[in-house]
C-alpha cells in the first residue's frame, strides 16, 4: 500500500483504488486469508488485468495470487499457496501426516512406498494419474465428502486445499489396494464406526492404531 498522510488513505498498489487507513473494506476489495492485506476483489482484479485473488478449489483470497514471483509478498508467496507438483521438491512428503493427518495410515503408506522401492516422484506420478478422475467426481465409493475442483498437478492452489487434495489422492490409493496387500500394511485392525470422518484418530495415537480409519463411516451416517 502507498501512504497519503494529508488524506489518510491508502491507493491500493494494484488497481490504484483509494481503501480506508482503518482498511475498512470497500466493495472493490478483500482481504488476504493469510495476511489480512486489503486486495481487489476477483471482479476488481479482472477489471484491473490481474490474475485471480482466489483460491480455484476453496475460493479464499490471497495476495500471493496476485503477485508474480519472485516479487516480494507479505505473506510468502511459498507459505500459503503452491502446487501438487511442488512436493517434488519438498524435504519429505511424509511431514505433516498427508492421509487425513493421520500419523499411523500415513505410516503404513510411507513404509509401503520404501519398502517396495518406489520413488517419491515415481509415487507422485502415480497419484496424479488419478487425479482427474477425482477431480471428475468418479471414485464412487463414499469416501470423498466433498468434490473436488478442477485441479491439475501444476494447479497453484492454497496451503490447505493442496493437503486436503493429497489426502484425497492417497485414500484413492490407499483404497484401491489389494486386500492382501492391507494386511500386510496394517493386520487385525477392524474399520473405525467414524472411518475417514473419525475426529479421535487425530488426538488419540492408540485408537489411531488400534483400529483402520481409511473406509466409509458407518455410524450415525
């Protein structure tokens, strides 16, 4: 933001437009779901010729949309949005826990893919080949609550969205596994009543591993 300190107000740098020092929003702009910066609105950013604030799976605004790398951005442009792809080059793609923030499934995949010998890129590959079949609300089963958008590995999309759509992916594979091959990764583990849906498998380490949490909820459904 550029300051006026005669008329106290703030000329949006993108589309010029004078926003409140308070930063009371005005019906051109939005704030930023990272850092509460005052940016056009989707209408105000296409008026402007800017790329769109919003986020293509969950429709939250961030300015790091906006920018264009590697231009500076208050809130990181790599700590709020990114790609599928860029798990590539990532430290680990175990951490935090991408099956349903789930440590123990989570575990079993991790061990699965070493122990079989598979790449995380070759592992990535085989994950996205899927990924517009669920993008395309294919995968029948009950598992996903929500349909997932149009996403491609390449698709810059918020923090979030992307664990949420390699969570998806990975119970897609997960689910897809021969039964003998379940046994193997985690045997005597009847299904959890809550399933995908169960809230104890993220704060209780011994119900997490005491019962399968990558099925359909069949309790109270």
């Amino acid at each position: 933001m550029i300051s006026n300190t005669y008329s106290h107000i703030y000329l949006c740098e993108w589309c010029r437009i004078s926003v409140n020092v308070r930063h009371q929003i005005c019906s051109h702009h939005t704030q930023c779901s990272c850092c509460n910066l005052s940016i056009p609105t989707a209408v105000a950013a296409e008026e402007a010729h800017l790329p769109d604030p919003r986020c293509p799976h969950c429709q939250r605004t961030f300015c790091a949309f906006i920018r264009t790398p590697p231009d500076a951005c208050r809130c990181r442009v790599s700590s709020c949005i990114a790609s599928l792809e860029d798990f590539r080059t990532q430290t680990s793609l175990w951490h935090p826990p991408p099956l349903l923030g789930n440590t123990i499934e989570s575990g079993f995949v991790r061990d699965y893919v070493e122990r079989e010998g598979i790449t995380v890129s070759d592992f990535l590959d085989t994950l996205f080949s899927r990924l517009d079949g669920l993008s395309r609300n294919l995968l029948n089963d009950g598992l996903i609550s929500e349909v997932m958008a149009d996403v491609l590995p390449d698709t810059r999309v918020c923090i979030p969205c992307r664990r949420e759509c390699l969570s998806q992916l990975l119970l897609d594979w997960r689910v897809r596994l021969p039964p003998e091959e379940v046994r193997r990764l985690s045997p005597n583990r009847p299904n959890c009543y809550y399933g995908v849906h169960c809230r104890t498998q993220l704060s209780n380490l011994e119900h997490a591993k005491r019962f399968n949490h990558c099925c359909p909820q069949t309790k109270f459904n």
